[in-house]
C-alpha cells in the first residue's frame, strides 16, 4: 500500500546500560554532593555521559581537567576512569578531600600494573594512549619508561622492549573483546614469557554487552541496531563497530537532538542497546522515539 505507515518494531537488547562501575560511581558522587556543603570538584568526566554530566553540573558540581583548578582543602571526585598515582600525590599535596569513584575493575588493572613496576617487569597496555583510564593505568609505572600501550596487532611490532623479557600485560577495560583477543594473541607470539591475566582483558560488563548486540545482528538479518551513549565513550562506539561488524546498520545519538536528526529508512526492526553510562530513562525516550520514527 503506497505511502501506508509501517509499524517499526522496536526491541531492547539485553543487557544493556549502566553497569556495576557506573552506579557505583554515581552513587559516590551523589553521597559527596550531599556530605559536603561547599563545592564538590570532579576530576575529568565522572562517567562519558554528557547527561549523566550535566544533571551534576546541575546540582553544583564542577568538573575540572587538573587538580590546579581545585581549591585547596576542597572535596574532589577522581572519575570511574581512574587516576595515576602522581594524581592522588597531588591531590594530597592540596590536602584535598577524595572521593574515589574508580571502578573496582579499573582499580585492579591499576593493583596489576602497579606490581608489575615494583618488580621492574615491563607493562603492555591494550589501549587508547589518550583515554583518561589508560593515562592512569600507564601512570602506575611511574617515570621508569617501562610501558607500552598499543591499540592494534601492527602497533605490537613497535613495542620496544626485550623480545625474551617477561611482560606484563592489561587491557583497558572498554575495547572490543574480540580486538583485545587478537592484539593478545600477537604479543603472546612476539613475547613468548608476556603474562596474562584477568586485567588483560576487557571488564564482563563490557563483554556482555558486546556479545547481545552481536546475537541480536546475527538473529536478526536486515534489523538495524540503535546505540545510545556519548561519542566520547569508548564502549558505546564498539557497540556500533561490533553491530557494523555482523552486517547490521548501526546508528549512534546520545541525546534527543542526535537522535532526532537519525533517518532509520526502511528498517523494519531495531535492536536499541546503551553503553555503560547512558541512564535508562534516555533509552526510555529513545524507544518511543524510533517506534515511531
Ligand atoms: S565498563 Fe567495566 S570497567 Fe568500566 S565502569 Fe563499567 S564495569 Fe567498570
């Protein structure tokens, strides 16, 4: 029937958002706004949410990229991402009150790493070189030079450290399983003595998110995938790469004005899936949206 509506079936994928780092962080948040009468500073974004961000901004906190800019004696809230320990040094030279918002998986990359110095060996990380979390994982090796972060298998070929040498490898927790699996693969062949871990790979939140949207594309040929998050947030983009990945068109918006501006075609089914800092109640929105877009 020519210029008839057809109805767009809309389905969540599961699981989907915050994961346990995520309310944990904003559960630490909140507690600090409410303690603390003064200002309260975060450190970086707590989560890579632009609402998550602004809803805070909206209670009075200031987020801030150096402690520089924090008063001293002030209340500051180091991000899920984690910080390095010329950080928290810092934040104890401005006798700054901390509260530490860093995931429990970060913090045991950190544990890894920060053994691995003690013992001289030298560190791999699999990671972005920029990204607040591997800046503060790398951090942990002090000024010693001995780490490397590499994103891709070529990258390994780069790495300069003794080939016989033990090694120490992590992963940032937010990589596309799948990609982390191969770069590890490559170092374990180019360092034969490299050791691996629970840190060398990629938090379950993560991975369990990754591996829905995967089955979703492949139970659903031809059904497009929706991803809700930031375009600073690391595991959202993987969501959309791993849906490209399987075949599925894949479309990203983290807020109302990204995703009004989406054009969903023919699609006849949508698979809606969040990263790990996108609040449910913006998939909420984002369902009815496309239901009827
Ligand atoms: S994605 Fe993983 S590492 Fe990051 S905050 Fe969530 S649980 Fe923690």
């Amino acid at each position: 029937m020519q210029g008839a509506h057809h109805k767009r079936e809309v389905r969540t994928i599961e699981p989907h958002g915050f994961c346990s780092g995520v309310s944990a962080a904003l559960h630490k948040a909140f507690g600090a706004l409410g303690d603390h009468g003064g200002a309260v500073y975060c450190l970086h974004e707590l989560v890579h949410n632009e609402t998550v961000v602004r809803d805070f901004e909206l209670r009075g906190m200031k987020f801030v990229e150096s402690l520089d800019d924090v008063p001293h004696g002030a209340t500051v809230v180091f991000s899920a991402h984690g910080v390095s320990p010329a950080v928290r040094r810092a934040a104890e030279m401005r006798a700054l009150h901390v509260v530490d918002a860093t995931c429990p998986f970060v913090a045991r990359v950190h544990r890894t790493v920060a053994a691995a110095a003690e013992r001289g060996v030298p560190v791999v990380v699999i990671g972005n070189a920029k990204h607040a979390e591997v800046v503060g994982v790398a951090g942990e090796t002090g000024d010693s030079g001995r780490v490397a972060v590499v994103r891709t298998v070529a990258d390994v070929a780069g790495i300069p450290f003794d080939e016989s040498s033990e090694v120490v490898v992590v992963s940032q927790t937010t990589l596309s399983a799948d990609e982390v699996a191969d770069v590890a693969a490559a170092l374990k062949s180019r360092f034969p003595k490299a050791s691996f871990s629970p840190s060398s790979e990629v938090c379950n939140a993560t991975r369990d998110r990754q591996r829905a949207v995967r089955e979703f594309a492949k139970a659903n040929p031809g059904a497009g995938v929706l991803v809700l998050g930031s375009a600073n947030s690391s595991n959202t983009r993987r969501l959309a790469e791993i849906a490209e990945a399987e075949g599925a068109k894949a479309w990203r918006a983290g807020n109302m004005d990204e995703l009004s501006a989406i054009d969903f075609g023919p699609t006849e089914v949508l698979g809606v899936t969040s990263g790990a800092s996108t609040p449910e109640s913006f998939l909420d929105q984002a369902v009815a949206f496309a239901a009827k877009a």
